[in-house]
C-alpha cells in the first residue's frame, strides 16, 4: 500500500502539468504573395479547459528558408495588448500566453520575409499539440506580379486571384507551401 502511494506522489506532478495546459483550438491566416514578400497574417486560438488560470510558453517556429523574417506584431487581440517575444533563432519566437479558466485568448501573429521560389509557412507543429485544430481557415492572395507554380495544399476555392481553404477537425501533415515560377 505505502508503495502505492509513494508511486502516486512520483507519478502525480508529470500528470498535472499535462491535464492544466491550454489547447490550440483555431486558426485564421491569411498570405498575400507578391513579387518581394510572402506575408503571413494569422489570428491563433488558445483554450483553458481547466478550472485554474493558465500561464504557458508557446513555441512558434518558422520556416527553415524564413532567413529574411520582419515580425510585425505579436498581439493579444483579448487583452489588446501586445505580447513580449523572444527570438531564439531565425526559425522560431517564444512568448506566454495567460488564459482565464473555461475561457480562450486570440493571438494575433504577423510576420513577412522575402519571396522566394518557396515559399512555406510550418502547419505539421500542430501535430505537437496532439489535438487537431477544431476550425482552420485560410487564404491566399497573389499579387499579378507572381505566378503560382503549385500549392501543397489543395484549395477549395479561387476567386479573384485569393485562393481559400476551409478545415475541420484539421491534423495537418504537411506544411502549407506556395511554389512560384
């Protein structure tokens, strides 16, 4: 019996940090490409499903190729207010993120690097949430000074030259790409 209790305390502390952590539940991007820059605009939902505040540090990373990233804004778009980031690399920021309990909080991320062959914006991290996104939408905009080669991702509309992908229930396994000519 002791044993058992002793494994308990052992065991405790690695299962509470996992039950009291926030869930990534949306997002909402919208690209623009043009002949200088691809820009990425994305509005990122986080859920509390506890009964206790959330403090927790989100790891945001970037495209390999992203060497000419400008972040624009890292915004609290519930609190309206803008959100400290650190740098790590070229290829990621951290910054933490509070959520009330049973409540979400709206992130707003904006960023744009050179415009290249390739062009990828990172959607497989979803899969380190374990959870697939409830809701995802997207859209691209192309400016006519470039031509779109192929997309990784098969849009479900065109329409005036803004491409549109709707997604539920969203586990991607691969990142979103636009290849230019």
């Amino acid at each position: 019996m002791s044993r058992l209790i002793l494994l308990a305390f052992i065991i405790m502390p690695f299962l509470l940090p996992a039950q009291n952590k926030i869930n990534f539940i949306n997002e909402k991007i919208d690209f623009s490409i043009d002949n200088k820059y691809f820009i990425v605009n994305g509005i990122y939902c986080f859920y509390n499903n506890s009964d206790k505040e959330i403090r927790q540090t989100i790891l945001f990373p970037f495209s390999e190729t992203a060497d000419s990233l400008q972040i624009k804004r890292v915004y609290n778009l519930t609190y309206l207010k803008n959100i400290f980031y650190k740098r790590l690399n070229n290829n990621s920021i951290i910054f933490k993120v509070v959520v009330l309990p049973k409540r979400t909080v709206d992130v707003n991320i904006a960023y744009s690097q050179k415009t290249d062959k390739e062009n990828t914006y990172i959607l497989k991290s979803t899969q380190t949430w374990g959870k697939p996104l409830q809701k995802a939408e997207y859209s691209l905009s192309v400016d006519n000074s470039v031509v779109i080669d192929s997309l990784s991702v098969k849009p479900d509309s065109l329409s005036n030259s803004i491409y549109y992908w709707s997604k539920t229930n969203f586990y991607p396994n691969k990142d979103f790409t636009v290849w230019i000519k």
